[in-house]
C-alpha cells in the first residue's frame, strides 16, 4: 500500500469514528493499523503485542475496546467462531467466508461467495439475506498448535 492510500485511510476512520459518536484516538488507530499490518485475522492478544511496540504503556483492555469500537463502526468484523479459540478481527468488510485450523485457530479467507449459500436456498426456497461461514480445517503437518507460529502452506495431514 502507498503512503498516500494510508493516509486517505487513516483520515476515513477518523471521519467515520466521528459519525458513531466516536473520538479518534492513538491507540485506536494503532489497533487499526496492527490489524492492517498483520495481513490476516488476528487475536486481539496478537494486536496487543504488535501495537506495545508502538505504545508501551497501552494496556490490553484498550486493545479490546479499540477493536470493539472498530467493529462497531463497521471498520472491522469480528471473525464468527464455532469453535473454542480466541476471537479474530477482519479488516475485509465485503462478504466472505472463512477457514480456521482446529489445532491453532488461525483463520484464512474464502472468497468463493457461492459456497453453500445457494445450494441451502435452493433446496428450502430460502432468499439469503446474508451469510457467514466458517469451515474447521486441519493446517500443515508443520502446525504446531500455537497461532503466533502456525504456517499456511505446506502439504496437507496425512492420517
């Protein structure tokens, strides 16, 4: 991303926090941008480490409230879990589905928008109005169980 694309961004969510009634804050913008950079979905632990390297005394209950705020004006979404491991924030606002490892947590994106969602209309006679699905996947062989170190390539599990 160009220093100017981050600019117009940075000067977006101030805008919009303001609209929601919100003020825009360092360590809301921190948070933003430490999801941003992660490139992914990260935990909210995992924002917290990346934004103390830029704000030190930030506590993590500010990094939960931030992201909180975030996705309450619609500048991030929190990832849906069905299953026991922390919660991911998105920074993707279009629909899309996601894939989240049962043993580490980590989440990747599925953009096929089709997945599911018209078979389960077509055979109830459903309109979708929306949709969120999230398919539990087993990574690589070299996933060691532990998010801050999992890899998104490699060959599948062999059982």
């Amino acid at each position: 991303m160009n220093l100017t694309a981050h600019k117009t961004d940075r000067s977006g969510l101030g805008e919009v926090l303001r609209q929601r009634g919100r003020r825009m804050t360092r360590q809301r913008q921190a948070v933003y941008d430490a999801v941003i950079a992660t490139g992914g979905h990260p935990s909210a632990e995992q924002v917290f480490e990346r934004v103390r390297r830029q704000l030190p005394r930030v506590s993590l209950a500010t990094v939960y409230n931030s992201l909180e705020a975030l996705v309450d004006c619609g500048q991030l979404s929190r990832v849906p879990r069905t299953d026991h491991g922390p919660a991911r924030y998105d920074p993707r606002r279009d629909a899309h589905h996601h894939a989240r490892c049962v043993a580490c947590s980590k989440v990747w994106d599925i953009d096929d928008k089709a997945l599911a969602v018209r078979t389960v209309a077509a055979l109830r006679g459903f309109k979708p109005v929306g949709y969120k699905v999230e398919v539990l996947i087993e990574c690589p062989t070299s996933c060691p169980g532990d998010s801050r170190v999992c890899v998104s390539t490699g060959p599948a599990k062999r059982r």
